[in-house]
C-alpha cells in the first residue's frame, strides 16, 4: 500500500446523499482520481450506512472497484484500539492494493488515519480530528505523511 485515504461521507438527508452530498463527493472522487490516477490496483472499504455506502459507490465508479462493506466503520468515535483492528483487517484484506480508500463519518476518518500513521511509527500524539463531510486524509506510507483534501 503505497497512500491510504480516509474519506468522510457527503451531506445527507433522510433518504441518503443528498444533492449536495453527491456533488460533494463526486469532487472529491474525482481530486483522488486527478492525484493518485488509475495505475496499480485501488482497493474501496465502506461503513454499511446508507450515506457512507452511496458515496463509496460514488468513488468507486471512478476507479471501476465494487466497495466491500465492513460492520465496524459504522461506529463514529472508534476508540483506537478498535481502529487498530479495523486498519489490520483492511490491510489483510485490501492485498496487494496501491491506494486504499475508507469511507465512513464524523471522527472515524481521522481516527483510521491516524491508526494507519501509527502502524508506519509516525504518532502526532493525538486520537482524532472531526473531518468535514465530503472532504479526506491521507497518509502516505512511504513519505509517512498525513495531508488533508
């Protein structure tokens, strides 16, 4: 795994995305596509909410993967030891994947990052940051960096 971006669904109602969640994401998608482009193979893990679910459907049309759901992104605030976990199951399961992608809500993004960073020994001392909806984080695995977009 060469990047690993945290992303934070889009706007909602009670329906899902709205219009301005899909708007939202779909720029979004399309800044990660325009960043990290389509070489290697991209690997997209979701929340099974229905907001998180409709946006990595959104981003995983851009890289043509079908997303794989995991029960635990559901959780808002995992604490990070549950996000240690969560990060060493996508990592088992993304594979030989390049870019790696999970979508989720409120401080789970931040919190996954984070637990990622800390994997590679980078450690900013703190447990999260609320990420705003429709925006990412990502580390870099190799610059073992983490930026914001």
């Amino acid at each position: 795994m060469d990047f690993f971006v945290t992303v934070r669904h889009g706007d909602y109602g009670p329906g899902g995305l709205s219009h301005k969640g899909v708007s939202q994401i779909t720029e979004l998608a399309g800044l990660i596509m325009n960043r990290f482009g389509t070489s290697g193979k991209t690997a997209v893990f979701t929340s099974p909410t229905v907001r998180a679910k409709q946006s990595a459907e959104i981003v995983s049309q851009f890289f043509e993967v079908t997303p794989t759901v995991i029960d635990d992104l559901a959780n808002d605030h995992p604490v990070p030891a549950k996000a240690k976990d969560i990060i060493d199951f996508i990592i088992e399961k993304a594979g030989d994947a390049n870019l790696v992608i999970a979508v989720s809500h409120f401080y789970a993004p931040a919190t996954l990052v984070l637990q990622m960073a800390k994997k590679f020994g980078f450690d900013l001392g703190i447990d999260s940051w609320e990420t705003a909806k429709g925006k990412a984080n990502v580390f870099d695995c190799k610059a073992v960096g983490i930026t914001r977009i």
